[in-house]
C-alpha cells in the first residue's frame, strides 16, 4: 500500500491549468482558490495589476499551517487594453478578431509566501497570431475551449493552430511561468527534487 501524497504547496489558484504545470515538474499541491476581488484599479497599469492580483491571492490563500502558498494570475494585453475570460460567444468573437494577424502580449504573475516573506516575479511573453477567418473563430467557440480563457483561446489547445510564434515563456502563456516559479519556490525551501 502506497503511503498519501503530501502537498508540495498551497496553490491559492482554482485554475487546472496551473494544477497541472505544477505537476508536470513533479510537484504536488493542496488547492485552496483565493476569493479576492480581482477588479482592476482606475488607471492601473496592466503589469502593475496582473502582479497584485497574484500577490494578493497568495496573501489571501497562505496559513500559518508551513505550507508554502502560491498565488499566481496571467493577462492578456493588446494596444493597452486587458483581455479577461470571454462572457459569451460575442465577446470571444471580439477579442479573438483583435487579436487575428497581430502581436499581442501576455503578462503572468507569481507570488509565493513562504519563510522569506513573499517573492514574486512578473514574465511578458509576446504571441504572434496568424489571421484567423470568422468561421474558425465560430467553430473554435463552438469546441467549448475559449469559454474560460483569457483572450478566449487556449494556447495549449486547439488554438495552437492560431499561432505562428511567441517570445518568451510557453508556459507562461498556459497560465504559469515555470522557470521562475521554480526558483520563486527553491528559494522559499520547496523541493524540487524530493527523495
């Protein structure tokens, strides 16, 4: 009989996608989501909002239990203009038409609490979308798969298709940055290679 799993870290996230990036570097974690209110400020920076909405989450999650919390939030930005999740198919059909055949940046956010206080990081990943015709942008809203994503495309999904390159971070675009979160993590004594 196999002995339970213990978590790694609390993801104060109820994201699956950040579950999962977590796991594919071996870590195993206790979900607790965060309730704050994620409204953005009056003339509040894009960069300035995405990093306190993921420090205000791992705030918000963290107990005095040891466990080192992760909060963490992803944005997407286009000619200064913040792309939240899609309320209906009108929407996504709005976003995803400002999006076709042009650059646009993704901004994601980690913030960790732990013994050191909290660490945090800030990544800009730019993507480059190839025209996408209005028909696939119908067919791809009818999948399901933009309905909870920002910008609604998923680029680990069927909207793979959409993109012709980026620069930066792929997993950072999925919802989390792993190379930084890793080392947010190993400096706030969360082991990455346990024995």
């Amino acid at each position: 009989m196999s002995s339970p799993t213990i978590a790694a870290l609390r993801l104060a996230s109820a994201s699956p996608r950040r579950r999962e990036l977590l796991a594919s570097i071996g870590l195993s974690v206790e979900v607790a989501p965060a309730d704050i209110d994620e409204s953005r400020l009056n003339d509040e920076p894009p960069a300035q909002f995405v990093s306190r909405l993921a420090r205000e989450k791992a705030e918000a999650g963290h107990r005095d239990d040891g466990l080192v919390t992760l909060g963490a939030d992803t944005l997407v930005v286009c000619d200064d203009q913040v792309f939240g999740k899609p309320i209906d198919a009108a929407d996504a059909r709005r976003m995803l038409e400002a999006l076709s055949g042009r650059a646009h940046r993704v901004l994601s956010a980690v913030a960790v609490v732990g013994p050191r206080g909290v660490t945090e990081c800030r990544v800009a990943t730019t993507v480059h979308l190839r025209e996408i015709g209005e028909s696939e942008i119908v067919a791809y809203w009818a999948t399901g798969e933009p309905a909870d994503k920002a910008a609604g495309y998923a680029i680990q999904g069927r909207a793979a298709i959409f993109v012709e390159r980026l620069e930066g971070s792929y997993s950072a675009v999925v919802g989390l940055p792993l190379h930084e979160t890793a080392e947010l993590l190993s400096a706030q004594g969360v082991s990455l290679w346990p024995r």
